[in-house]
C-alpha cells in the first residue's frame, strides 16, 4: 500500500507544481506572433511584387536630361 501513496502524494504535487507555466505562455504566445506575421507578409507578397516591378519599370525608362 505504500508505493501507491507515494504515487498519488507525487502526482498530486506534480499537478500543483507551477513552476514552468510562464515560459509555456511565452513560447505559445511568440509562436502565435510569428505564425501571424508570417501570414500576413504571405498575403501581402504578391501586391509588394508588382509594386516593386513597377517601380523598377519606371525608373529603368526614365530619361535624365543631361543638357540645360
């Protein structure tokens, strides 16, 4: 009987033990931040992609008048 009341006193302070419970809530917070900033830079992609495309047609074609 008293390997079995080791047991339950062992696993009833394991339940109570809270030590570690922050880093958790940090580690799932910061993976929450980054799976959403990866995300949104996904659906942003491709309209900075034809920004940039753009922009670098109109500089390549603009003409610098080199007389007064």
């Amino acid at each position: 009987m008293k390997p079995i009341f080791f047991i339950q006193r062992q696993y009833a302070r394991f339940q109570s033990d809270d030590r570690g419970a922050v880093t958790v809530d940090w580690v799932v917070l910061s993976a929450a931040v980054i799976g959403m900033a990866l995300a949104s830079l996904n659906v942003w992609r491709d309209s900075v992609q034809y920004n940039a495309q753009d922009i670098a047609s109109v500089a390549s074609n603009y003409e610098i008048k080199t007389g007064f």
